[in-house]
C-alpha cells in the first residue's frame, strides 16, 4: 500500500524514551519531520535517547506536549489513561494536535480527554518486538501496524505508518482487545511451544540446550535451535493460511508416547508430554468441525 504523505512536516514529541518511543521518533525524523523534545526519566532512558535520537533534548512531558505537533505516547498501558487525562486537567493538549497512543489493548477511546480538547487521536500499534537498538528502525519497514482511528482520521494514520516505512492495517477502535489477545495467544503458544521443544531436544542432543531458554532465540543457536527454527517456519505459515495439520493416528500416539516415555525418565518434560496431548486434543476437535480448513 502506497500513502502519500499527507501530514506535512511536523514537530514530534515522544513520551516517553522507551525502546517503542525511540524508534518510532527516530524513523520519524529520517522521514523529514523534527523531533522537538522526549521524556527520559531514567538513566537508562535517557542513554536509549542519545543513541537514537542523537542532539533531541529530554524534556518534561508538559513541555513536549506545549512544543509538539504530533504526540507520541509510548508508555506502559498501565500508564497511559493517567497520562491523557492528567494533561487534559492541566489544559496541556491543543487543538488541531495529532496524538497518538502505541499500546496493542486500547483504541483511541483511551485518548477521549485529549480529544475533547480538539486533538486529533489515534491508535497505532506496531506489531514486533523492539530490542532498542538501530537496528528496530530498519525493520520497521516490514512491520504491519494496527491503525484505529475515526474514519476522517483513518488516512492521516495510515500516512504515518507509510512514512515509518510500515504498512497500516486498519483495526476497529472496539476491536482493539480482541486484536491485543490475538497477539498474546499467538506468542504464548508459540514461546511455549519452542521452549518445550528446545528442552526435549537439549535432552536428545547430550543437553546442548538444556538450562539455555534464550538458545533459540539467539542467531549463534546450537544446531537443535537452527532445526526448530527452519521446522518451525513453515508451520508458522501454515497457520497463519489458516490450517492446522492434523497428524494421523499412528503419528499422534507414537509422538505422544515418544514424550511421555520421556517425561517418565525426566520429569522437567512432564509438562511438555502434557502440552503436546491437549495440542493433538485441539486439532482433532478443530478438524471435526464442517468448516475446518486443514491439512
């Protein structure tokens, strides 16, 4: 999807210097807009901000919000209905000012007191994970964003994306925690899944990666990590097309017996015998169902 930047040259301000905040102002900026000020509380915050957004000075939020013309807030979600509504008692947001949010739970219902004062409010999630570095800029161009916002505003958003070098999709405001849980189902079965497998492979292969729960994580992986990786990636695609293989008889119980005979030798893969059987129980339900789309 190709935008046209409609927002014109901007002041942005990011609140705070977090590994999101960082590297979204910082894409910003390559995109020709000027970051005016970001909020760095901490020491380490405000180390992230000198490697990032080298010469951009640490403010204090009322004063980046007096300053900015685009509002980034890139807080915990714990923080930032307090955040919103304690700068719209102080009289901080203006008019005609772009806020946006990036926290995966919430639309722009959030962002009411701000958009009672006149801003212009929207929610955009970037769906990856940040490690703040540099390196999170460049991969924001093939990052997908969750863009929710009143229609009007939908393409001002969308631009935004665009110009970080993401694509926008398009999330209904009231569909923001299906969305968020979405993403959360996702990455706990997957971690859980991966984990599990690492260990019963760290077991299989003399205890390479047994104790290590970053091993597959890391590009300097041991060989089991590399197999899991490249294994693993077609199963991803498969699911994310929407199907889900379901093993034949045979192979469900040998592979189940494979790990509970395991899990009776050594109990730290107990709960991985177990996961594997209410995993085979799911896809075989799914696959009953007239509408399953699998294998």
């Amino acid at each position: 999807m190709n935008i046209e930047n409609t927002t014109g040259r901007m002041g942005v301000g990011v609140i705070s210097a977090g590994k999101v905040g960082t590297a979204l102002g910082s894409a910003l900026r390559a995109a020709g807009h000027t970051v005016v000020g970001a909020h760095a509380a901490s020491e380490a915050s405000r180390e992230r901000l000198d490697a990032m957004l080298p010469g951009v000075p640490a403010l204090d939020v009322e004063t980046i919000v007096e300053r900015a013309e685009l509002v980034i807030l890139a807080v915990p979600d714990a923080e930032l209905a307090g955040l919103v509504s304690g700068l719209a008692k102080l009289g901080t947001w203006q008019a005609g000012q772009i806020v946006v949010h990036t926290a995966a739970r919430f639309g722009v219902e959030v962002l009411a007191p701000a958009a009672q004062a006149g801003a212009l409010t929207l929610a955009i999630h970037p769906a990856m994970e940040f490690t703040g570095t540099s390196l999170d800029v460049a991969r924001l161009a093939e990052c997908r964003f969750a863009v929710s916002a009143p229609t009007v505003l939908q393409p001002i958003g969308l631009a935004l994306v665009a110009e970080m070098g993401g694509e926008g999709v398009v999330i209904n405001s009231a569909d923001r925690p299906l969305y968020d849980a979405a993403l959360a189902h996702a990455v706990a079965g997957i971690q859980l899944a991966a984990a599990g497998a690492a260990r019963v492979l760290g077991i299989v292969t003399g205890g390479q990666l047994e104790g290590d729960s970053d091993a597959v994580a890391r590009p300097d992986a041991p060989v089991p990590g590399d197999l899991l990786r490249s294994f693993a990636q077609s199963a991803l695609e498969r699911g994310l097309a929407g199907r889900a293989e379901v093993p034949d008889d045979a192979a469900a119980s040998r592979h189940l017996e494979a790990l509970t005979t395991l899990a009776a030798e050594s109990a730290e893969v107990t709960d991985v015998a177990q996961a594997h059987a209410a995993i085979l129980d799911v896809i075989g339900r799914a696959a009953q169902k007239p509408d399953a789309e699998c294998g």
